[in-house]
C-alpha cells in the first residue's frame, strides 16, 4: 500500500508538493452552497417527473439511485486526482486547490456531455436484460454491475493504485451477461454478452494507454528540440513555480483532462441512471418526454420509411402467422445474429403493429402511461433488430433503403436515448464531490512511485497534453476511456524519453492491476448476479 505520509526522496516534508496550502477560504462554503441548490434542483425535477408516475417504488428507487451515485463518487476520488497530480508535483497550483479547480471542472464537464458513451457503454449488456430492466433480472443486474465496480474501485484506491473506473464498468457489464447466460434454463433465448461491441471497447482500454506512453514520449522529445530551456526538463527548485507560461500550459492541460474526464467517465453513471428510472418507473422515462412535440411524428415517418423498403427485399409466399411470432421471429434474429427470409417479413411486420399502436397519439405526452414501457421496448427492439442489417449486413440493402434505416436509427435515439437535466446535475455534484475526497493516495502514486526522479515541468505538461487530446477526441466518439491508463502511462512515457528511470515495482503493480481489473470484476459481478437473481 502506499503510505500516503512518506516523503519524496531529497524533499523535506514542510517543503512538500503536499503541504504547500493555498485553498481558498471562500470555495468550500461556496461549494457547499451549490451542492445545497443542486440537490434542491434535483429533488424538485424529480418529483416533477413522476408526478405522471402510477406507482413509485421509493426505496428501491433511493437505493439504486444512491449506489449509482456512490460509483460516481468513487470515480472522482479515484480517477480524478491523476488530473491534478502533475500540477501539483511541479508546484504550479497548491494542492488543496489544484483538487478544488479540478472538481469544478469535472462538475462543468459533466453538464455539458452529450451522453453517446453512456449508450454506448449500455449496449454492451445483453438485450433481453435491458428489454426487462423493471423485472427482477434487471434489477439484480444493476445492482451487480455496480456493486461489483464500487467494491473493486475502492479496493485499488485503498492500496494507492491508479486502476481505470472504464474498465472496471466493462468488466462488471460482461460479467453480468456471462451469469445471465448461465442461469438462463436450457434452450431459452438469452444473447449473453456483445462480444462485438465488446471487443470495440476492449480495443479502445488496451490501445489508450499505449498512445499515452508513446505519444507523451515523442511530444516531450519534441519539446526538448524546440524548447531549449533546460529548467523545464529538471526538477523544479524549492516551492518556487514554473515559468508564468509553463504554468499556464500545466494548469491549462489540468483543466482540460478534468473537463473531459467529467464529459467521458461521468457518463457511465449517467446510463446507469437512465437504466434505474426505465426500470423502476417506465411511465415516466421509458419514452424521451421532450417539449419537441415533432419528433414523435418524426418516428412515424421514419418507421413507415424502413417499412417500404423491407417489403422490397420480402419474398414471396413467405410470412408470419400473427404479431406474436412476428416479434418472436426478431427477437430470435437478435439474439443469435442471423437472418433469414422470415425475419425480414417479420420486422416489416413488428414495425408496422409498432408504429399503428402510436399512430393515434401526437406526441408522447398523449400516449397512456400503461402503453409507453411496451412502446420502448418494441422501439428498442426494432432498432438492435436493424443493426443486423446496417451494422453486420445480413441483409444487403441498397444505397437508398439503407438511408432509411439510418433515418430510423436517429429516430430511435431521440425517442429513446435522452437524458434529463437533473441526471446530470446529480452525477456532477456526485463526481465534483468525490475529486475533493481521498485524493492523496493516487497523487503519490503518480507524481512519486512512476518514475525514479521529481516530476519535471516538461514531463507534466507532456503527459497531461496528450491525456487531454486522447480523453476529448474518445468522448468526440462515444468511446469509453480510461483517464488513469491514458495519463498514468503518460507519466510514465516520458519519465523514459527523460531518461529519469522508472520505479519497476509501481509500474509492475500498475500493469497488474490493469491485467486483473477485466477478471476480477467480471468475477465479482457473476457472483452478485447469481445472489442477487435469488434475492429479486
């Protein structure tokens, strides 16, 4: 475990990146009065919500809502402090300070993410659990996947390691599909986990830490070619701070890792979220409840569009007996990925009874509250049913037809992948309050167990320059990232271009840990899963 009161080598401990103070008095009490008014704001939005509500369950509510909280509190405490570690290591902000800027930060990142990795990190769970997410399968396996992430989360905190909250969530998302799969009786349909949209996300945690090392590498060798100043690639000098420019540099790039950091990671607890209200109370967050009373009529027209179109691929002679085994036939095609003549009669059919249930109401407001749950999951249905064709090509489809099969697509998304204000106010008042929490152990890690020298002015800059370009462009692409692997491996990258030497004992524990992250939380989440099916 790292001891969060030891030393670093040749620094006097009054002389202490972390003793230098510097927090404003005023901030806290401002703090405090903002998390006051955000809590207020989202109790408010909440109650106005499910005030169409038929029935809420409030303590299954208040206790799911409060785990997935929890998660994003954890992850500020966690993932944030590799943020501020270079800042504060290279004295260009005072400690308690560099975690108050980055917490506000984080909190502003967090409100103005658009919400495509939070989707996009749902669509690796399998689709019958989120089609039954209000059932008790759904909600053993929310309450797994994030107990499961929580409980490794802190574990890896507690002993000083700088472990990635990404990954820990793909690996309680998988584990959670593994044990719906193997609890699903004999011969029933369960499509277990997405190992395409899997291995995506895979790809993506794997490849992120290796640009970091490589790229902070040849940036920092860039810098040495063209900017010949000596001072900014030795340690610095006492509590003296950088050049008023590499200052602004550090403190600029500290911004913009904590903004996306919030933007990126923050929308894990987002989904999440969405995931708890469409299962506990459906009636009020099944469908996207918009002001925009167009884009209803939007869904019509685009489902009337695909509607033609697979009616030109239909065989002949070939049907479906009634709209029950019409939906029976998609929700085989989904589940196993394969199409066949049949399945595609059966989807111009489900489209059609889908989009005839809604054709009376103008907007989702008029649509009866007992009719809306069923309506996003037909909507949802559909939709992973037209991923076959314009994703995995079962179907080859024209230029023209595929066009309205994308139409659909972002038809869907307006209607289903929405989320409310107070969400996200929620989740950034959560993860601002988690940056100025528990912060040390990972800055330690950072700034003094990565390499064998003080951290450079050069190397921070570096470091947090290429975590702030990978984290923003992942978030530009709905991918998910890890803030800890991309910085952490940053750090690391150019403590080698410097020469400085690493500490293999940090480095092995780091790579241990990020070897056993996938494993351990794919373990802990099966094993929750299967308590809890037996608890719902």
């Amino acid at each position: 475990m790292v001891d969060v009161v030891s030393s670093e080598a040749g620094i006097p401990r009054p002389d202490h990146p972390l003793e230098q103070s510097g927090g404003a008095k005023w901030f806290l009490p401002a703090f405090g009065v903002l998390v006051l008014v955000g809590i207020v704001y989202v109790g408010y939005a909440l109650s106005q919500d499910l005030a169409i509500a038929k029935t809420v369950p409030w303590i299954l509510l208040g206790i799911a809502l409060l785990i997935a909280l929890g998660f994003e509190f954890v992850n500020g405490f966690h993932d944030t402090a590799n943020a501020v570690a270079t800042v504060i290591y290279t004295r260009s902000l005072p400690a308690e300070f560099a975690v108050m800027w980055s917490g506000v930060f984080n909190f502003l990142g967090v409100l103005t993410s658009s919400g495509a990795v939070a989707f996009g990190i749902l669509s690796l769970l399998p689709v019958e659990l989120i089609l039954q997410v209000g059932s008790s399968s759904g909600f053993a396996m929310v309450f797994a996947l994030l107990v499961a992430a929580i409980l490794w989360n802190l574990g890896t905190w507690f002993l000083g390691l700088p472990a990635s909250s990404s990954h820990t969530m793909v690996g309680s998302i998988i584990g959670v599909g593994l044990a719906n799969q193997f609890m699903a009786p004999a011969g029933s349909a369960t499509s277990g986990v997405d190992w395409g949209q899997a291995t995506n996300v895979g790809i993506t945690l794997l490849v992120s830490p290796i640009v970091g090392f490589f790229a902070a590498a040849i940036l920092l060798y860039a810098m040495k070619l063209l900017v010949r100043n000596p001072a900014l690639y030795e340690a610095p000098k006492g509590n003296a701070p950088p050049p008023w420019w590499i200052r602004a540099l550090l403190i600029f790039t500290c911004t913009g890792v904590s903004f996306a950091h919030g933007s990126n990671d923050g929308q894990k607890g987002m989904g999440l979220i969405m995931l708890i209200l469409i299962g506990v109370v459906p009636t009020a967050y099944a469908l996207n409840r918009t002001p925009d009373i167009n884009y209803l009529e939007a869904y019509k027209s685009a489902s009337a569009g695909v509607e033609t179109a697979l009616g030109k691929y239909a065989k002949p002679g070939v049907t479906v007996a009634d709209a029950n085994a019409a939906k029976a036939a998609v929700q085989e095609a989904v589940r196993s990925k394969t199409w066949n003549d049949q399945t595609t009669v059966a989807l111009q059919t489900y489209i059609h009874n889908t989009t005839a249930g809604l054709q009376p109401y103008a907007s989702v407001d008029n649509v009866p509250t007992d009719l809306v749950s069923n309506a996003r999951n037909d909507i949802y249905l559909i939709g992973e049913a037209l991923k076959l064709i314009d994703k995995k090509k079962l179907l080859p489809m024209q230029d023209a037809d595929l066009k309205s099969v994308t139409d659909y697509h972002k038809a869907v998304d307006n209607a289903t992948k929405f989320i409310p204000l107070w969400v996200k106010i929620a989740v950034a008042l959560a993860l601002g309050l988690g940056t100025m929490v528990g912060w040390k152990r990972i800055v330690v890690t950072v700034g003094e167990k990565i390499g064998k020298s003080h951290l450079t002015y050069g190397q921070g800059a570096a470091a947090e320059l290429v975590a702030m370009v990978t984290i923003g462009m992942a978030d530009r692409f709905g991918l998910p990232v890890s803030t800890t692997h991309v910085l952490s491996s940053g750090v690391a990258g150019t403590m080698a271009a410097n020469g400085s030497g690493l500490q293999w004992s940090t480095v092995r524990n780091l790579l241990l840990a990020w070897v056993l992250t996938l494993p351990c939380s794919i373990a802990l989440a099966f094993v929750l899963f299967v308590i809890l099916r037996h608890v719902f």
